[in-house]
C-alpha cells in the first residue's frame, strides 16, 4: 500500500516540528533551589546543570558543580559565566536587580513558588517537565510523590488513634547564631503537621527564640536544624545559644530530633516523604513504624 504523498510530508512536518522543539529545550541549565536541583536530578536531567546554589546539597554529586553563592546573594557574573540557557529558583531568588541583569543577558530566568503544599508541587513539577521535555516522567513522579503522602497521613492518623499528638517546637540556627523558631505559614510548620505533631509556636514566619516565647509551652519534643553545623556540634551549639532549653520535658527525656535544614529550603523536595517517616518515629516512639 502506497502512501499519499501529501500524508508523508505531513509526517516529516510533524518529526521535523518535534526535533525543533527539542533542540529549542534549553540544554544549559543552572539552579538556585535545593529542592529544584533534586528534582531537576529526579527527572533524570543532571547532566544538563552546569552550577548551582549552595542549598542544592542532594544528591551528593551536585557539590561537584560550580556554585552561584546563596540563592538570595547571587551575583549576574558568577551565573553568565557558565554560559546558561536558564535560571531555575523560587521567588526567594534575587537580589532582583542581578536577576533582571541576567534576563538582559538573553538567559530565561524561570521563578517558581516556594509554598509547601501539594497543589503547588504539582504545578512546579509540571513547569519543569515543560522545560526539560519530560512531562511524563513529572506526572508520575507527583503521582507517586502523593502516594507517599497519602500512605504517610493514614500512618499518622492510626497512631494518632491510640497516642497523643506531641507538642514539638523546631528550632533553626547558624552556626551557633541566634535561634529561630518556626511559627505558621513555613514549610518546617507544613513538614511537622504531615509528620503527625502540634507545632507549639503560633506566630507566623520565623521568629527569634527569646525565653519568653518558651513560656509555659513546655515541649515534648524539640526539632533542630543548623545551617553551618552537624551533629553534636549543632546540638551543643543550639543549647549554648539557648540553655533555657535544657529544662524542658524534651530535653530531659532526650527527644531532641535534628532536621537537615536544606529541606527547608525551596518547597516540597524529593526527600521529603522519607524525613517525614522518621520525624513521625521520634514523635510516635511506640507505634508501628511506617512502612
């Protein structure tokens, strides 16, 4: 059977079309967001990341790339540098001048929300998928992403049936630096409601720790998160930073549970499902672990 003539020049059109597209995806990109580098690496497009921000700490093999600084101190040399195609942050990226500089520059500065919930997520892992030719992979990738989540909160409410909801505060420092703490409307109050506990703190945003703010709070588990420390460092610096800690039921029995701050950073990430299963064992000591 022949082929139309006129039907085989539409095909050629159509692949032809499909291999401009392609070739027009930006091949060159840089990120400043923890959580936008790891998914731009789940999405099976690291190799296309020539620098990125020093919140992109996961996976490992993004230290190697050359960093931009910190994600709101960026400088339009250090980016135009490594000759991008694309700039990928949330609107915590700036300082905004340096971003208009480098939209001057011909390089397409894509912002995208920082909001800890699953609708934007969504949105966000859609975008990505459109910019890097991949909205198949983005569509499962939030599909199992709500899977997890939803496998998480029947865990929480199970155990929530036979034990009490834990009072926690979670607390982010610097380096030994003045302390934070995180009150509503912040992916750390986002991560510890998932994780099945009462955030303690009913401001909003973070704010500094003082002894006042501990006042008659009495928390039974604290959460930590260090910028610069690690550790036993961190811990011992968060507790010189802020003895009055040390008195507290959560410090006393020993349930202070440290956080690695980058998943704080950017919105929902990658990781974030697996931290949310151990935070909810710290708080839940005797229930069934998650699976």
């Amino acid at each position: 059977m022949r082929l139309n003539a006129s039907v085989i020049a539409l095909c050629v059109g159509l692949l032809a079309s499909q291999w401009a597209t392609a070739d027009e995806l930006p091949q060159r990109w840089v990120s400043a967001g923890g959580a936008l580098s790891e998914w731009v690496t789940a999405l099976g497009a690291e190799s296309k990341l020539v620098g990125v921000d020093t919140t992109s700490q996961h996976p490992e093999s993004l230290k190697a790339l050359p960093s931009i600084g910190y994600q709101r101190q960026l400088s339009a040399e250090g980016i135009l540098s490594l000759r991008p195609q694309i700039l990928v942050g949330t609107e915590e990226m700036g300082p905004p001048p340096v971003l208009s500089q480098i939209r001057s520059a011909g390089v397409k500065v894509e912002l995208f929300s920082a909001q800890a919930d699953l609708p934007t997520l969504q949105h966000t892992l859609q975008h990505l998928g459109r910019l890097l030719g991949r909205e198949q992979q983005a569509g499962q990738l939030f599909q199992g992403y709500q899977q997890q989540l939803e496998q998480q909160q029947a865990w929480v409410v199970q155990a929530q049936r036979q034990h009490t909801a834990p009072g926690v505060l979670l607390l982010l420092g610097h380096a030994g630096g003045k302390t934070l703490i995180a009150g509503r409307d912040t992916a750390a109050d986002w991560l510890l409601q998932q994780a099945g506990a009462r955030n303690l703190a009913t401001h909003t945003g973070y704010k500094p720790f003082s002894v006042e703010s501990l006042a008659g709070l009495n928390p039974q588990v604290l959460v930590f998160s260090d910028r610069s420390l690690t550790g036993d460092a961190a811990r011992v610096a968060l507790f010189k930073e802020s003895p009055v800690l040390a008195s507290t039921p959560a410090a006393k029995a020993g349930r202070v549970v440290e956080l690695d701050p980058t998943l704080l950073v950017g919105g929902l990430g990658p990781r974030l499902p697996d931290s949310l299963k151990r935070l909810s064992g710290a708080f839940y000591p005797q229930a069934k672990p998650a699976q």
